[in-house]
C-alpha cells in the first residue's frame, strides 16, 4: 500500500473522516512523524534514540530538523547536575571560585 500524495489511501482516509467530522484538519503521514518525534523528545529520549527511530543518517541531521525541542532538556541537566554536585560560591576576591560543601 502505497501513498501517492493527494490521492493515496491515507489522503482517502482523512477525507472521510472530515466528512463526517469537519474539524478533523488536513494531516499527512508526515505530519505524524514530526508528532511522534516531538513526544518521543518531550518524554525525554536523546537524540540518538530519536535519530534511530526516524532513520536519519546522522543525529545532526535530527539536531538540524529537531534542535528547538531539545532546549528544555538543557534546564533539566542543568537541575540534575546542580543536584548531583551541589557547589558554594565563596567570595574570594575579583574572581568567585568555587568549593564543595562540607
């Protein structure tokens, strides 16, 4: 079963389903797949896991087409390091260095 565009079986199936709900929007099989890589990223997969399931050759083309939804990953490493190794500034001077507390 192949999907030929504007008259494949898909586009068949989502114009019935309009026709009997009209708010069901234009969708495309590709649609689906940018849905399905954006919860696969918010449940927290890496990138590479997510390279693998959509099949790109490299996990920066996945970064190239998918990097704005990795941002929010950045606080929640951010949190778990800031957990794992929790750190006290000491002023010390012009420069803050830093040291574990005891």
């Amino acid at each position: 079963m192949r999907n030929s565009g504007a008259q494949g079986w898909f586009a068949n199936a989502v114009r019935r389903a309009q026709a009997v709900d009209p708010s069901i929007p234009r969708l495309t099989p590709h649609d689906l797949r940018h849905t399905a890589a954006s919860l696969v990223i918010s449940s927290g997969a890496n990138v590479k896991a997510v390279q693998r399931m959509l099949g790109h050759t490299s996990a920066a083309m996945t970064l190239d087409t998918y990097a704005d939804l990795f941002d929010d990953d950045l606080d929640a490493v951010a949190a778990r390091l800031n957990a794992a190794m929790p750190l006290i500034a000491l002023p010390t001077g012009p420069q803050t260095r830093y040291a574990r507390p005891t």
